[in-house]
C-alpha cells in the first residue's frame, strides 16, 4: 500500500512538472519554489513563491 502511494504521488508530481514547464514556470522539486530559467546566465531565477501543491505532496510524504 505505501508503495502504491508512493508512485501515485510521484506521477502527480511529474504532471504538475510537465503543466508548469508549459507556461514557462520551473517548479524546483526539493523546495517546491517556482523560478524561470535565465537564457543570459544560463541558470534559475527564483520568484520567492512557492507551488502549494507541490508543499501538499511533500507534506503527505515526509
């Protein structure tokens, strides 16, 4: 049971990833934080928010 628990809530994950990659927003995975990639340093620009579901998930699975 907490197997099957884990993998579903792994692929609700992955789907929120690939939504978000969609309209340009990056949801960083070990903080849940949203940031845009920056072409210009070729790294992450963090906007100080954070995905409320991706906290929900972290959350049910310490």
């Amino acid at each position: 049971m907490p197997l099957i628990l884990i993998i579903i809530l792994a692929g609700v994950l992955v789907v929120q990833f690939m939504a978000s990659e969609q309209n340009g927003t990056l949801i960083d995975p070990q903080t849940c934080e949203l940031y845009l990639k920056d072409p210009q340093v070729g790294g992450k620009k963090y906007l100080n928010e954070f995905d409320s579901k991706c906290l929900e998930m972290k959350s049910l699975n310490p």
